[in-house]
C-alpha cells in the first residue's frame, strides 16, 4: 500500500507561536499561538483524518478498528484505539513544570500514564530542557520551593542543540523551555499535571489550574539531573510502549518498515524524501508507511525518525 499522511490538529497554547508557519510552512487557522500540531492521533475527541488517496477521509481509529492487519500487521496489541500519539511543539515561552502519572497510581489519580520521548528538531542559542531534580534535592525542599514560587530553582537545567533526545517516562518532573521545535513520540494519553506555571495567566487572562496534590504523588523524588540520551545505533529511544530510530540516508539511500511486517511511522526531520509511489515529502512530514516493502527515498542528505511499536 502507498503511504498515508493526515491533517494535523492545531492546538492553541499560551506558550506557543508561529514557528510551523516559518520553519514547516505550515498554514495556521489564524493569528493565535499554536503550540501543538497533533499529527497522529485516535482520541475520541481528536481525530486524525487520512488526507488524499483511496482513504481520503477515513480516521485513524476506523484504520486501527477495520483494517489493522492489512495497514499494521498481525501481531499488535488488542488495544481500541491506536496506541501512540505524535505531536509537534513550538514552544515560543516556557511550558508549565508539569508530570505525568505512572501506571501504578494513574487510575486511583482519575488519569492516564503517559511516557513520551523528545526529539530536538530545532534549538535556539541557551534554550532549555528542565528535567529531574537538582542532585540533593528532597521532598521538603521541593515542599517549600512550592511555597516561595521558587520551584525552577530546585529543577535540573540541560541546554540540548538540534539533533538531541531525551526520554520522558512517567513520573518525571519536566518542562520544556522557550526556544523549541520538538517531534514528540507518546503513549496515546492526555493526562498532565501541572505543579508550576511560572506564575502566570492563560490565553484567557486567568490563572491556570494547578494540580499539585496529583503532581506530589506521581513525581519521582528520587529521579536527579538526567541527561540527554546517548543513541544505541539508530535507536534514540526504546521502551514497552514504542521505538524511535533516528535515520541519517545520504543521497539516493532508502528507508522503509523495521519490519515489512508491520507498519511505521515516519517523520521528517531535515531534507527531503520521495516515496515509491512518487510522492515528495519536505521537513516536518509525518507518514504512515503501511505493512510492506515501500521505501522512501533521500533527495540530497535527509534525517528521518522511524516510530514502531515494540
């Protein structure tokens, strides 16, 4: 089967921009500050649509439901929606200092786990990832952060470049900092608490919702200043729930499935490839190359990320 590319959902933020526009060429509703394009997700209420072709119009979850083994493989989980959700971020200010729930303490908190992964798809000079705790750091510390506002003063700073990635399981303490273009590859889960927003006011002028009670009990206070993560190969991240590669082709090489048994995702993140049904897809692409040996093509250098469930 040939390639098939969705329409992406944008997502209005406070801390986002207008960066899909310059750096994807994307064309944004309006003048509001988008932070989000969901590019692959089965929500229920968002919903990626197959864009062009023989499925044009069809959603994600009525390709998972109906025609799994014929688009994804034999083999995958028994899950009712498709498990992964992919997004793009533009971080134009600071995110909140947020976590995500594990699975272990997830459904008692009325949430999701999530466990995500970052690619660094774009780095502006000094911009930074806040990560785990500051070595030493105890909960009473952290306690009384809260208490004075103070909470970015206990969190571990990394300043990655383009290129860079980073594992986020869940129960990490983590926010992303301004000056970001990041491919995020996630359980498909919505579920963030916030403990820390900067002290500021949403796109509504009011304050957002905190959510420090869940926040406290899902933090990993035992989890001190990570760092970027060094690749195994092509592979950038790898864990119950998906795996990432990141693929460097010179001009001319090819990428297809990990496995022609089953279906990947495929993300654009410099240059450019053509696929064998002749297709050209730019940087900032995401395709989902079905079950079987189609290949994509670099024109000129090309770096793709390849997302498989594991």
């Amino acid at each position: 089967m040939d390639p098939i590319t969705f329409k992406p959902l944008y997502m209005q933020r406070v801390w986002g921009g207008r960066m899909l526009e310059t750096a994807y060429f994307r064309n944004l509703p309006d003048d509001a500050p988008y932070g989000e394009a969901w590019e692959i997700v089965d929500r229920e209420k968002e919903q990626s649509v197959v864009r062009g072709g023989p499925l044009a119009g069809s959603t994600l979850h009525e390709l998972w439901t109906t025609r799994r083994e014929e688009i994804f493989g034999e083999g995958l989980p028994d899950s009712p929606r498709f498990p992964l959700l992919i997004k793009v971020l533009d971080a134009r200010d600071d995110l909140s200092i947020q976590v995500h729930p594990p699975a272990d303490l997830a459904p008692s908190l009325g949430g999701e786990p999530k466990t995500e992964m970052w690619y660094i798809a774009q780095a502006d000079p000094g911009a930074k990832l806040y990560v785990g705790l500051k070595n030493g750091v105890t909960r009473e510390d952290f306690d009384q952060a809260l208490a004075d506002g103070t909470v970015a003063e206990v969190v571990h700073a990394i300043e990655p470049k383009t290129g860079d990635s980073i594992f986020i399981p869940s129960g990490r303490l983590h926010a992303i900092g301004a000056g970001f273009l990041i491919h995020e590859i996630q359980q498909n889960s919505d579920t963030t608490y916030r403990v820390f927003d900067w002290n500021r006011v949403g796109l509504d002028g009011k304050p957002r919702d905190l959510h420090v009670e869940e926040s406290l009990k899902s933090i990993d206070f035992d989890d001190f200043e990570p760092g970027m993560d060094t690749p195994d190969g092509t592979v950038i991240a790898s864990c119950e729930h998906f795996r990432v590669e990141k693929i460097v082709l010179a001009p001319a090489e090819t990428a297809g499935n990990f496995d022609e048994d089953r279906f990947s995702i495929f993300s654009v993140a410099e240059g450019q490839v053509t696929s064998h049904d002749g297709r050209i897809f730019k940087k900032g692409a995401f395709v989902l190359m079905p079950r079987g040996p189609g290949k994509l093509t670099a024109n000129g250098r090309a770096t793709l990320l390849r997302t498989t469930l594991p």
